[in-house]
C-alpha cells in the first residue's frame, strides 16, 4: 500500500509540490537565521537613542534558533525525497 | 545508471518550485516596505478621514520620512537572502539563473501541452 501512496504522490505532482515548499521553508528559515542577527543589531542600533541600557555587541547566537529549525526541516525532506525518489523500481520514470 | 541528486531535483520539479516560492518570498519582503505598507497606511487614512472630506494627498504620505525608512530597514536583508538562496538554488541545481529556469520549464510545460 505505501508503494500505491508513494506512486500516486509522484504521478499527481503533490509530492513535488509539497518537497519544493518544504525545501523552500527549510532555506527560507535558514536564510532568517542569517540575517536575524543583522536585522536585530540595526533594530537595537536605531532606537538606542530612546533606551537608557549601554550598546548591546553583535551576537550571532540570535540566530541559532531558526538555523536549528532549518536543520531539522532539511532533515526531514532529505528522507521524505529519498523515500519518494530515490528507492523506485528500476525502470519507473520520475515524471 | 542511477540519476545524480540534482538530476532528480531538476526532473521531479522540486527544485524548480522551491525556486518559485523563494522567488515570491523575496519578492515580498522587498515589496512590503516599499509597496503595500505605505498603500496600506495611505488607504487606512483616507477610510478614516474621507468622511471628514480631508482631501489633502500630502497628509496621506507624511510617514514617509527618515523615520520609516530607518523602520524598514530590516526587510531588506531577508529580501535579500532569500534572493541569493534562490539564485544559489537554481545555479546548482540548473546551471543558469531563477528566471531562465522557470522560462525555461514553462517553454517545455507548453510544449509538453501542445504535443
């Protein structure tokens, strides 16, 4: 029965389409990650002048949260991929 | 002979459509400072103030001084990094760059139809 499920997914498309929109989250959040660091410092740098608390240094470790979540999504879509694409019986076309 | 990951990637299509919503995420962000935050201000206003007949387009765009740029200022980089992601996405995946790519795709979809 999953080798039914696994062939009706790739023959409609909606295995490519939800892969690609888990791909796509997986860099999105790892792309925030990045830059959650940078946005944060020119935040903090911009109303500096209405706190009363001392220049914060920039930290990379803001980031960390959203990396995490990026790792794990990747995680999962490498083995819902390979699941889907890579273990097919020799001779099935992928589209 | 077994396909390569990114032979797989670019048949099964996965590639191409993590390349279209990273496109349309970048697209946003970027467009949201520019676009839809002000138009959305500028149309709050008027629903707010066309019952009083306040007609003075200039009222309308006052927030855009220095002060919302400056607030702005952090959609860039995520706008930005989600347009490198989807540019490195589609060079390894493809070779060339997000737009060819999906003109490319859409050139074989139509041709596929037409057949």
């Amino acid at each position: 029965m999953l080798e039914r499920v696994k062939e009706l997914l790739v023959e409609s498309f909606v295995g490519a389409i939800a892969l690609g929109l888990l791909l796509s989250n997986a860099i999105a959040r790892l792309a925030n990650g990045l830059t959650l660091p940078i946005t944060n410092w020119l935040v903090r740098t911009q109303f500096q002048q209405f706190t009363y608390r001392p220049p914060q240094s920039f930290s990379f470790r803001e980031g960390g949260p959203e990396l995490i979540r990026a790792f794990v999504l990747f995680v999962i879509w490498c083995a819902l991929f390979y699941w889907l694409y890579f273990k097919r019986v020799p001779g099935e076309r992928v589209t | 002979m077994k396909p390569s990951f990114r032979q797989l990637l670019a048949d099964s299509h996965v590639a191409a459509i993590a390349i279209v919503m990273l496109l349309v995420g970048s697209v946003t962000w970027g467009l949201q400072p520019l676009l839809w935050i002000p138009a959305s201000e500028a149309i709050g206003d008027w629903y707010n103030y066309a019952a009083a007949d306040f007609t003075d387009v200039g009222h309308f765009f006052r927030q855009l001084g220095l002060p919302y740029w400056q607030a702005m200022i952090p959609f860039f980089p995520l706008a930005i990094s989600f347009g490198i992601g989807t540019w490195i996405l589609s060079h390894n995946v493809y070779g060339v760059g997000p737009f060819r790519v999906l003109i490319a795709l859409r050139e074989k979809l139509t041709r596929k139809r037409d057949a």
